[in-house]
C-alpha cells in the first residue's frame, strides 16, 4: 500500500496532466484538431461516430517529443 504523502503527489500530478490536456483540447480546436484529413467521422440522423485516427497520430508525436526534451533536461 502506498503511503498517504506518495499517493498526494500522485493526485496532484494527475490532476495537472489533465489540466493540461484539457488546455491542449481547448486551444487545438481551434486550430482544427479533431478535423484533420484522416480522421473519420459520420453523422446519420441524431447519431454522430468519430475516429480521430490522424489527430491521435499527430497528438502522439509531439507529445513523444515533448516528453523526451522534458526527460532530457531533467536527467
């Protein structure tokens, strides 16, 4: 089991990722996030599916990116 301090800044830290994310949302829809040419969507009547196949490829490499400047700079 996890002491009470270790799973506070566990929380804490979850909670500033998705803050984050919830900014990265926010402002990548404006710039067409979600709408880029390969992610597929379909709307038939009140039923709307998409699948944000290239949004998730973009989002995954510069999160990679990010990420390993991040790492590097704190090793």
């Amino acid at each position: 089991m996890l002491p009470v301090s270790s799973l506070g800044k566990t929380l804490v830290v979850l909670g500033i990722l998705i803050f984050v994310v919830g900014i990265v949302l926010m402002v990548g829809s404006r710039f067409g996030l979600g709408q880029l040419p390969g992610d597929l969507s379909w709307r038939r009547g009140n039923t709307s599916v998409a699948f944000p196949i290239m949004t998730s490829i973009v989002l995954s490499i510069v999160l990679t990116v990010v990420l390993n400047l991040i790492l590097r700079f704190f090793r």
